[in-house]
C-alpha cells in the first residue's frame, strides 16, 4: 500500500515537471489539424461561370471565352455574338454564378448575315414596316426588304457609323443613303458599308456633314 501511494506521488511530481500530464484522448484531440476551408481556383470560378452559360442554347452554341481571376473575383468574357440582346444574357449569366463577380466585356456582336434563300416574305413586311417608322423607303421586292435588312444591321454594329442618323432607302437594288452625320469619315464609311452588301447594284449617297455632333435628330 505505502509502495503504491509513492509510486502515484512520484509519477505526480513527474508531471508536475514536465509541465503536466494530459489524458489520451486531449493528446490524440490536439494533434489532429484542424479542417481549413478550401479556396476557390481560377478552374473553380472558370468552371462554375461556363456552367451557367451552357444552361443557354444559343450561347453552348457559340462556346464563349471565359477566363477566371478567382483572388479578385473577377472574369473576362469573350467572343461573338450575333445580337446584343444575346451578349447582355452572356453578362447577366456569368453574373450569376458568384455573389460579387466582376464581368470584362470583350464578346463581340455581329449579326449573322441572312442568306437571300432563307428571307421569308413575313420578315420582309416586318423590315418594311420598321423602315416606314424611320421614315426609309423600301421597294415592294424580297431582294429590296433583304438587303435594307443587312445594311441597317451592319451600320449598327459598326462603330464607325451613327446608325440613328442615318436614312436607307433601297428600291429596285439601288440604295440610297439620307440624313446628317458627324464628320466625312462617317460619311465614307456608311457607303463602304453599303457598297459591300450583297444585292446592291449601286450606292447613291446623300449624306450631309454637320460637324456638330448634337445638332442632329435621330431616329427613334
């Protein structure tokens, strides 16, 4: 009995020496880490921004650029588009995948050129009935609706050109070209434009510089 009480009071003041003594069960606690939360990549972020794009038929489709800074929370996005209603859906999606994200607009628009075999005659009437609000004139023929078509939509994504101000007639494949614009470079372009569209047999061009850039009304 007294050998079993100096035992347990040498083993005591033993662990009063090393600094004490903890069961098992501490020990074994505090010498397993701690679970650290894990970080998101830049294949994290990349990954979780194209899942919400592909949840979009049109823009799986075109297969957009996307590339990830997951530190500053950032993405760029790029590539082509043929509308801008399709480019702002792009944004809106890649917005949604991350609370806070930053978007870099780099997606290009340009309309997809539609082929004189695919034109229907209910677009036609549309397009003739959007030139008359814009007080354009367009001929009765499917080729006249087609080409005012494809000039509207290229001046409109060119940067180069002040679309609003500027009036296409087409009539019997001849374009004519009215309103004001800024200066004579946009002049020049918006009958580039027109001259390289397919159907037109010749560009008659109307266009008035005013060199002040607010004077001139615009198409609504």
């Amino acid at each position: 009995m007294i050998k079993l009480l100096l035992s347990s009071l040498m083993v005591a003041a033993l662990c009063l020496a090393l600094g004490g003594c903890e069961t098992s069960d501490k020990t074994a606690n505090s010498s397993t880490p701690k679970a650290s939360q894990a970080k998101m990549t830049d294949s994290d972020l990349e990954n979780s921004v194209k899942t919400k794009l592909d949840t979009d038929a049109q823009l799986k489709a075109v297969n957009l650029g996307v590339s990830a800074d997951a530190e500053t929370n950032q993405v760029t996005l790029s590539g082509t588009v043929d509308s801008e209603a399709l480019r702002t859906r792009a944004i809106d999606l890649a917005k949604s995948a991350q609370a806070g994200i930053l978007i870099t607009d780099k997606i290009m628009v340009k309309p997809r050129e539609m082929s004189r075999t695919d034109y229907t005659q209910e677009q036609a009437k549309q397009e003739r009935e959007k030139g008359k609000s814009y007080g354009d004139k367009i001929g009765d023929t499917l080729d006249d609706a087609w080409i005012h078509t494809k000039i509207v939509a290229k001046l409109i994504t060119n940067s180069n050109t002040p679309e609003r101000k500027i009036n296409v007639d087409v009539v019997n494949n001849v374009v004519t070209l009215r309103g004001t614009v800024d200066s004579t470079e946009q002049k020049a372009e918006a009958e580039r434009v027109a001259k390289n569209t397919d159907g037109v047999k010749s560009v008659n061009n109307q266009l008035k510089v005013s060199g002040k850039m607010a004077a001139t009304p615009t198409k609504k």
